[in-house]
C-alpha cells in the first residue's frame, strides 16, 4: 500500500493507472468482509477532532465556497455520516465493489468511483475528505473550488498502510494551501484551505 500510495500522490514511482486501479479494486473487494472489525469509536474521534480542530479553524465566512464534500476512499461509509453531517451535501466515493455494495447507510451519496477521475465537475467542491485514502493532487486541483478544504487524516498515525505526513502532501498539491495539523488519540490529521 506504500507504494500505490506514493504512485497515486506522484511522489515516485510509474502514474496511478487502470492497472493500479484493478490491483487495488480486487485487494479491497478481498478485505471488505471483515473491514468492519476495524471501525472502532477511538478511529471516529480522531476524524471527529479533524472537523473539530481542523476545519473550524480555517473557516473564513467572507470565502464563499460550495457546500458539497467528498469523502474519497468511503470504505463501509464509517465515516461518511460525520461527512454528511457537517457539510450540506455529500458524496461517498468508492473505488471497491464489494465495499460500496457493503456500505453503511448514511446520509452521504454514495458513487463507485476511481478517485483518479471523479465524476463531479471542476471547482464544485466545498471540501475532499481522505481517511486512509489515496492522495490524487491532479484531480483534488481539479474538483476543489477556491478556498476549499482538504481533509487529510491517517487513523493509526504513521503506522497506516495509506501514509503521506503533511509535509507531503502539502509537496504534492499542485496549489497553495494554509493549514493546521495535529495528533488526535494514535491517530495523525491536517486541515488545508486552498488559496486562491
């Protein structure tokens, strides 16, 4: 997971493509009968102190930016009711099958999707959340509307398969960005505003 992670950032390695998307796809869709067993109330905390601490730390009313969120990589839609709750719309993006066929019902919208090429409109997003998701610049450059959020949040610290620290994710975003970052449980996350 390492490595597709560093592939889907552009960080090294040859580009995210179908054949990473397959690989992928087919690793999750073996795991997701027992995904469950790794939703925990500490794991929802940490995302809950993402909003919490993170993104109200950043809100500027005087930035108008959409009210829709994207929650990429929704897994069982563990976290897709926290997304849905404090954003006026949102949509669950999922790249596994049998993931999305599993998911929790929420009141997210949910869509089987590589994130590499959502199927959302350019600058229609208010803010693109990745809990132990792959981390795609090109595309979140594309969907993420001036002064948008990102959400950025890595459950089991650097110990999470799916791990970027801020400092490269912030490097691989093809915009600039402010933001806030911290340690919640045993849990790592980074709130970004995208500047103009």
């Amino acid at each position: 997971m390492r490595v597709m992670t560093r592939r889907a950032a552009g960080i090294e390695g040859p580009p995210w493509g179908p054949d990473a998307a397959e690989q992928t796809a087919a690793l999750f869709n073996s795991l997701a009968p027992e995904w469950h067993t790794r939703e925990s109330e500490d794991r929802t905390a940490i995302v809950g102190d993402a909003f919490d601490r993170g993104l109200d730390a950043l809100m500027d009313p005087s930035i108008p930016t959409p009210d829709v969120a994207l929650e990429l990589g929704s897994g069982l839609g563990t976290y897709s009711g926290l997304v849905a709750r404090r954003f006026g719309l949102a949509f669950a993006v999922e790249l596994s099958e049998e993931m999305h066929r599993r998911a929790h019902r929420t009141a997210a919208h949910r869509l089987l999707a590589d994130g590499s090429t959502l199927p959302v409109r350019s600058a229609s997003l208010g803010a693109v959340v990745l809990v132990n998701c792959f981390l795609f610049p090109t595309e979140i450059d594309r969907v993420l509307a001036p002064g948008g959020t990102i959400v950025w949040v890595n459950s089991s610290g650097e110990s999470t398969p799916i791990h970027l620290s801020t400092h490269e994710v912030v490097d691989a975003l093809p915009f600039e960005v402010s933001g806030v970052e911290a340690r919640a449980g045993m849990g790592t996350w980074c709130a970004l505003r995208r500047l103009a």
